[in-house]
C-alpha cells in the first residue's frame, strides 16, 4: 500500500512566505515614496534658492545709491525664503559717453524649504547678470537756462553752447535758453545754435509752461534727497576733495568768493540764490532755485540751470549778469564727469544666466 505523506504543518510556512513578500513589497513601496519625496523636496528647493538668488540680484541692484568700485561682497540674510551672497565685480569702467560694466552674481540659500533628507544641506543656486551704470539724467537745455529769465549787461565774455569737452563731436546747443521775452540786454555773447540769440522755452511763471519743458526733478531734488548729497554745505570743500567730483548741496543762498573760496567741481545744488565773486570757477552742473548774482569773471564750465524754483510755485525775479568777462560755456565731459556718480545700477538685456560657477 504507497505511503501518504501528510500536508498538515504546509499552511505555517505558507503563511510566513506571503507575509515576507508583502512586507517586502511594502518596504519598496515605502522606499520608492521616500526617495520620491526627496527627490520632489530637493527640486523644490533648487527652485526656492533659485527665487532666493533672484530676489537678492534684484534688492543689491535697487539698493546701490553710488557707482560702485571695482569690487563689492555683501550678504542680504533677510529676503524672503532665506539670504543670498551678492559679488559685483567691474568689467570695464566708463569710458567716454559709455557707462562703465560690471557682473554681479547671486548665491542664493533657501532655508525654508522642506527637505526630507536627514543629511541634505541647505540648497543653494547661483545667477549672474551684466550690469551697467547708468548716470541720472539732467536735461541740458542750454549752457546757460534760467525759468527767470536773463539779463546781459555788456557784450563782453560769452554765454556759450559750443561743447568745449576736447574732442567732442556732438552738436552745438543754445548759448541761453529762457521762457519767452525774457531775455534782455546784449545778444552777441550768446553762441551756439542758435548764435547771437536765446532758445525760447515758452510762457513764463509758476503757471507757465517753460517750467516743463526743463526735466529736472527740482522737488524730489529738494525735497526727497533725489540727487544725494556727498556735501552739505558748511564748510567748503578743499581742492582735494573736489578733485572727487562731490555733490555739494547749499540749503538757502549761497555766497562763494574767489578770495574765500577755491575752484568746484560736480553738481552744486542752491535751493536759494547764488552768488559768485571774483574769478571763480566751476566745472560740471549748477542748479539753483532762484537766481544767479554775478560778479567779477565767473566761469562755468558744464551747465547751469537757475530759477528752479518756479517748478515749485515760488516766483523768482530774473536773472542779471554785468559786465566782466563772464564764460559759461556748455562742457558734455564735465557733465558727464559731475553726474556720472549719481545714478543707478542696469540690468543688460539677454546677459542673465543661471548655474554661474561659484568658488
């Protein structure tokens, strides 16, 4: 008669097998879920640091009042999401009419991503973009603009829109610029285009409208620190420091004496009236808010603009000059010059990239 083997005892075994292959399939499961996690965590925060170094190009670029150096590294450890590693260096520097060029990169850290890796640093990502510097824009109108009108008194010295920058080639502009039937006195001192006449810049008064067609800022100028100050006047600044071509900002009138005073250089800002004396001199932008008094052989070399005021509502009598040797002359390079530290920092077009090497 055949043996019989018995099955009792198969189910155990069975039992344990099953058990294993689901644990199993659910270990793989589980592993696939959490790699996956991570794998999702670590993409988004690439993309939070991407944000991070975004923000923090954006924010240095908005936040730089002066024309940088060769060199600048700062950190900004409060934007959004985490901080970011800012490195600006000077590709070339201004040369002509051309604004100087820099790279500036980002590295930005995201610390509020959530990671899913016990071991995972925080993520980071680096952008890059040219920038330029772009000096404020003054808007010229002659060598010599008064919204208050001008009086010449003799035909000596000269009221000059010819650009006297060595080299220029750029056109000639008016001599004097003013609102309608407001210049008096002697025309043969103006040169430029047109010669031997003013530029006239339509009504006058606080009402009129010259005042628009001379774009400057005077409020924000005056009243929101539009154009900053290296100076508040005080003392006057040594020859040495003019040599930095410094803002200088005279709140009320303003007296300067050849005598007391040694030659300027940048932008001088006078909310009030401005009165030379004696032979000084002055290279770059002159804005005053109400009138030029002069006396002696003033130069100015660059552009002035008097009778600001206007733009603010306040009537401003016109503007005499006498006799004497006077020259101011329109001067593109000292303008340049004066204006060139006051501005902002440019993104150039189609000049960003992403995954900018980082030692």
């Amino acid at each position: 008669m055949p043996a019989r083997f018995s099955s009792r005892g198969a189910t155990l075994p069975l039992t344990l097998a099953v058990l294993a292959l689901m644990s199993l399939t659910v270990a793989v499961a589980f592993n696939r879920v959490s790699a996956e996690r991570r794998i999702n965590g670590d993409q988004q925060a690439q993309v939070d640091a991407l944000a991070v170094a975004q923000s923090g190009l954006e924010v240095y670029r908005t936040t730089v009042a002066a024309m940088p150096g060769l060199t600048d590294d700062v950190t900004l450890g409060a934007l959004p999401g985490g901080s970011a590693q800012i490195s600006l260096r000077q590709v070339r520097d201004s040369v002509g009419l051309e604004p100087a060029i820099y790279v500036v990169s980002s590295r930005g850290t995201s610390s509020s991503a959530t990671r899913y890796g016990a071991n995972a640093a925080p993520a980071q990502r680096t952008v890059a973009q040219y920038m330029t510097w772009d000096p404020v824009n003054i808007d010229v109108n002659a060598a010599f603009t008064s919204l208050s009108g001008l009086d010449k008194n003799g035909t000596s010295g000269a009221l000059d829109g010819n650009d006297g920058c060595a080299g220029s080639t750029l056109p000639p502009i008016p001599g004097v610029a003013v609102p309608d039937a407001l210049y008096t006195g002697q025309t043969s001192p103006i040169n430029g285009n047109p010669d031997n006449a003013p530029d006239y810049l339509g009504t006058a008064g606080t009402g009129g409208t010259a005042r628009d067609e001379i774009h400057v800022d005077w409020d924000g100028i005056v009243n929101n620190n539009a154009i900053p100050a290296d100076v508040v006047l005080g003392a006057w600044p040594s020859p040495a420091a003019m040599n930095q071509w410094p803002v200088i900002r005279a709140n009320g009138n303003l007296s300067l004496d050849a005598t007391l005073h040694n030659d300027g250089k940048g932008v001088l800002i006078v909310t009030g009236d401005l009165t030379l004396t004696g032979s000084f001199r002055h290279e770059g932008l002159v804005l005053v808010g109400g009138t030029l008094i002069s006396n002696g052989n003033n130069e100015i070399h660059g552009a002035i603009i008097t009778g600001l005021n206007i733009k603010l509502g306040i009537a401003v009598p016109q503007t005499a000059i006498g006799n004497g040797n006077k020259t101011f002359q329109y001067n593109s390079c000292n303008i340049l010059r004066a204006l060139r530290p006051i501005g902002s920092l440019e993104a150039v077009s189609n000049a960003w990239t992403d995954g900018y090497p980082s030692y």
